[in-house]
C-alpha cells in the first residue's frame, strides 16, 4: 500500500510556485501496537501554511524544507490496533498534505468525529477548526452585545462567514466586506449579513461610512492591509478588535517588514482592545465550540459553503487559489470517495 504525500521543497518567495511542492509517493509501513491506518478523504486548506513556508517563528515552528506540508484531514480509520480507534471510525488529523497516515491512535493531533455534527467535511470547516476560531475569537475577544455593529473581511470564507452569522445570532448589525459581487451577494443575501462590501471596487471608507452610521463596535480582524486602513478610523471608543489574521499580506517576499494590523491600530488616537489570538488557546473547550455550532448549522441558523478541488497533487494550485481569493468558501480538497 503507499502513501502520497507533498513535502515543501524550497521556501518560497512570495507567491509559492510548483518549485515549493514535491509530491512524492512512500509505502505504508506494518502497524505497531497503538497505532492506526487513517484513510484520509478531505484535505484542508488554510492560509495560515503559508506563513509556516516561512523561516520566521511564529506561535509555532516553521517547516524545514523536506516536511511535509502542515495541515489539516479528514478520514477514516481502515486499521487500528489502538484501543482508542476502530476500524470504521471518521476522525479529523493534523498530520500534514497525505493519502495515508500511520499515527499513535494517542497523537493529540487526531481528534474522533461526531457524525451528529455535521457532514465529516463539515469537521474541516464549519464545525471544526474555522469555525471555532470564529466562535471563540468573536464570543471571547469580540465580546459581542445586541444592538452593536461588527465587521468582518474575508465574509464569505471559512472563518468570516461564521463570525457574521454568530454576530447575527446574538443581536448585532454585521457588515461584511468580501472581494466581488457574486460574494457580497452570497453574504446578504443566504448568509442573512445586514450589508456586504466589495472593497474590489473602490471607495470602501466611505461605503462603510454609510454601512456602519453608528461607527463600528467590533472589528473581527482577517485581512490587514487596505480594509483594515478603512475600518481604522470608524472604530468608536470601546472597540474590540480581535486578529485572527491578515491574509493580504501573507505572499509578501519579506513578511517581518509587512505592515500589520497592529501597526494600523496602534498609531490611532483611541487605540481599540486588540489582541492576536490562536484557536489552540481554547483547546479544552473545543468540543463545546463544535457541538454548539453543529446546533446552530441543523437549525439553520448557520449555513455554509464548500470550495471543493480534487486531487492531492492539486493542492499547490488550490492553495495559491485560496490566497488570491479563489475559493469560494471554505477551501477543500477531495482526496478519496467517502
Ligand atoms: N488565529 C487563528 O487561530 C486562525 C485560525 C484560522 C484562520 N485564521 C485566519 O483567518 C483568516 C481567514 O481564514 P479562512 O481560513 O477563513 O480563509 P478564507 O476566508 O476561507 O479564504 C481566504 C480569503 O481571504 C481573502 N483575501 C485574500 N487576499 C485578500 C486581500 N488582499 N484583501 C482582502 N481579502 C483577501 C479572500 O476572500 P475575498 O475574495 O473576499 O477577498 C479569500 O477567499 C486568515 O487571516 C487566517 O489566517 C486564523
């Protein structure tokens, strides 16, 4: 049996080319007492493997060059000799870009699904990481009242779309800011935001000047760069601004010059609470997060959208796509039929 799996070659240079990614194909070695063979049948792409291509230190440690590629899957165990796992069992694992994973069934990093909440793709996204990292992010750090009025960019991605729809959940004007028309659409019109704002096509400080009357109460931070310039100056005294993220500037060729969200937030004269936040802090409270949001989702009250390619060997292409906004929703690959 082998295993397909994508190293990361050489570090890119802004943009990561094909010269970043070698694929390359190694067999599965005989399970040891404890561990597991996990089918993998979704791969997740999220922006921040770019920042780990990077040899920079961050919250964690970079990739070397000849690991393989960080992320996130969704599958199935078809062998177990751990008594945590059987054969049969849907679990999420966070053990890189591969088709065939041999694990400790005792590896933190593999996590038992719940088929009660949700789709087992739903547990990349929705109900899984995405998605508590805007249940935590908003409900902690945003701090959420009825009647306040929230931003949030990337509004039509994985971690945006939940964060506005919570918001909506308890109470709130939310105001998405998307790239395109056919994505504000999407956001006002299925996802229920009050308004969507396509900062692709200009004026965006004096459109969220009319969106927002009542100045902005909580800016959920996922891009940097220009939006966050244009939210800057709307925040009323009292503003929460949790950073999550500022994927504008995640393809810089030198991201420790990259201008941030911190260095915007900080040159104002009411500077906002403002802290850079990992979903990892909430580790323990995970299970509530994704029970809580996989309510929300059968209630309808919380609705979702899939980008989905098809391949590992397509994962380099989908991963530039996701970082120039291509996806459409939360960015997946399809790895092997359920
Ligand atoms: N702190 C944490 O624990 C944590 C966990 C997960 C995610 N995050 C962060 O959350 C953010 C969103 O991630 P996600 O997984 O939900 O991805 P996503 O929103 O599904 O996809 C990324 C989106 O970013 C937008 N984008 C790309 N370049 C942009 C630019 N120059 N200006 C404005 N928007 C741009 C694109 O949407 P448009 O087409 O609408 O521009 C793209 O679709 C990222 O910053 C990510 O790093 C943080």
């Amino acid at each position: 049996m082998k295993n397909q799996r994508i190293l990361m070659a050489q570090r890119p240079v802004g943009e990561p080319d094909d010269s970043c990614f070698q694929l390359e194909e190694v067999d599965v070695p005989e399970l040891e007492d404890g561990q597991v063979l996990i089918k993998v049948l979704w791969l997740s792409l999220d922006p921040y493997m770019r920042g780990r291509m990077n040899d920079m230190k961050s919250y964690v440690e970079p990739l070397q060059i000849g690991d393989v590629m960080s992320g996130e899957s969704a599958g199935v165990v078809v062998e177990s000799r751990s008594p945590r796992f059987q054969k049969g069992d849907y679990l999420t694992a966070h053990l890189g870009w591969q088709t065939m994973i041999v694990a400790r069934g005792d590896d933190p990093r593999l996590m038992k699904v719940n088929p009660d909440n949700g789709p087992l793709s739903a547990h990349l996204g929705v109900v899984g990481m995405p998605g508590r990292t805007a249940y935590f992010g908003l409900l902690e750090l945003g701090k959420p009242k009825s009647g306040e009025t929230l931003v949030v960019a990337a509004a039509s991605g994985a971690v945006g779309s939940v964060v506005g729809q919570i918001a909506k959940i308890k109470g709130l004007r939310v105001v998405g800011i998307a790239g395109g028309e056919e994505k504000c659409r999407y956001v006002k019109e299925e996802l229920g935001f009050d308004d969507c704002l396509d900062y692709k096509s200009g004026d965006l400080g004096e459109k969220l000047k009319k969106a927002c009357p009542d100045g902005i109460d909580i800016y959920f931070e996922n891009v940097g760069g220009e939006v966050t310039r244009a939210v800057a100056p709307l925040l009323n005294k009292g503003a929460r601004v949790p950073v999550c993220g500022y994927v504008s500037k995640y393809n810089d060729e030198d991201m420790s010059k990259a201008e941030t969200p911190f260095d915007i937030l900080r040159a104002l004269d009411d500077v906002p609470e403002h802290r850079f936040f990992v979903v990892t802090e909430w580790t323990d409270r995970w299970q509530e997060a994704t029970e809580q949001l996989g309510a929300w989702v059968k209630e309808g009250r919380i609705k979702y959208r899939e980008s989905v390619g098809e391949g590992l060997e397509n994962a380099p292409e989908l991963f530039r796509g996701l970082l120039r906004g291509r996806n459409f929703g939360k960015q997946l690959v399809k790895i092997a039929e359920e």
